[in-house]
C-alpha cells in the first residue's frame, strides 16, 4: 500500500505511471453491479443483516461452490465478510495462538504474514519457483512442518504468481502423511485455500 500511495502522489504531479502494485480489475465496475447497488440502497437495503451475512446471498454462495466445484457445502457454513482479508483474519483468530505457525509460500501476499503474526503466531515462508510453475513443493512444506504447525495457506489463483492451484492433492500429494486425501485438514493442520474474484 505504500507503494500505491507514492504512485498516486506522484501521479498527482502529473507523472505517468503504470501501476504494478495492488491487485485490481484495470476496467470499471460494471453497470449492472452499479445499479444493482444503487437499486438496493433506494429499496432500503441500509440496515444490518444477520451477523454472518445475507441469508440470500449466503445461499446463492453455497449453489455456486455446488455448481461450480462439485462441493456440498451447507449456506449455514457460508459466512459473508468484507473482503478476503476479513476472512483471513477471521479464520486466522480462530485457528492461531501465540507461537503457532502458519506455512506460507515466499512470494505469498503481501499482507499474511501481518495477519499472522498480529495473533502472536509466526508466519513460515517457503520458497518457490518459476521452473516448479510457482507450486510449492511437497518435500519442502513436510520439512517445515512441526508441532506448532496451524495451517498451510493455499493461495489461488496466487498472488503475485498467478499460479492456480485445482486442488490440494496437487500441491501435497494424497499419500503425503500431513493431509488426509478426503479434508483439508489433518490433527494439527489446517489448509486455508484463498480465492480472490475480483
Ligand atoms: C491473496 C489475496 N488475499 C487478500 C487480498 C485482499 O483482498 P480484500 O481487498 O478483498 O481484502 C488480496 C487482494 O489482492 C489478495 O490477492
């Protein structure tokens, strides 16, 4: 971010700049979003909804990953937060204690390891590489894993690589003994999969 507000300060002085910074859709909002929000604000649509988000809109989340991805996940396990990051931090307070680790790739976005490390926990980076497609390597992630280990985030499509991940099999492979081939978890580790539609 502090590179988005030196690009826009310099931007201000007339400087031409291309920004390689945040990630964001290079085109407007589209009409039919912007009128869909400005018809729902006119309908009244201004007060709190249920705590873990529109009922609705909830459901429609849970249809899509039916639809979709083949995953039956109940509306009940679908919460609505602001954005990813809100969602991050939220699953990170529930998975993390003081001295807990979570395992990231190194690049990885650049604000996890501030999330991490706000709830005490450490953030453990694994390199990866252009000539593995940017995957993180099975090997690797077991050797770092270790008793404090919380969760490994799977970042897709990953920021800033791009590298998308169709399944965790694919990173870790089933028989790996840290993740059960049918869940995302095993008795000490959680896999959080991130997946930003801008
Ligand atoms: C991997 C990843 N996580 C989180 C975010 C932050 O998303 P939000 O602005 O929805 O909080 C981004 C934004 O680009 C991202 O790429």
């Amino acid at each position: 971010m502090d590179v988005l507000e030196e690009a826009i300060r310099l931007e201000k002085q007339g400087r031409d700049i291309v920004h390689l910074e945040v990630g964001e859709p290079d085109f407007p909002t589209p009409d039919i979003v912007v009128d869909a929000g400005i018809r729902a604000l006119r309908e009244g649509h201004t007060r709190y909804t249920h705590s873990l988000g529109h009922p609705k809109l909830r459901e429609a989340v849970a249809s899509f990953y039916r639809k979709t991805y083949g995953v039956d996940v109940s509306s009940s396990r679908v919460i609505v937060t602001v954005g990813s990051s809100g969602a991050m931090l939220l699953a990170f307070a529930t998975l993390l204690d003081p001295g807990t680790e979570v395992l990231m790739s190194d690049p990885h976005y650049a604000c996890y390891p501030n999330f991490v490390s706000s709830f005490g926990a450490l953030p453990v980076q694994i390199r990866i590489h252009e000539e593995d497609g940017f995957l993180l390597d099975a090997e690797a992630v077991r050797k770092r894993v270790g008793p404090q280990t919380r969760a490994l985030v799977l970042n897709s499509p990953a920021n800033p690589t791009g590298t998308r991940v169709m399944s965790a099999a694919e990173t870790i492979p089933s028989q790996h003994p840290i993740v059960p081939s049918q869940a995302g978890r095993a008795d000490n580790l959680r896999i959080i999969r991130v997946r930003v539609r801008n």
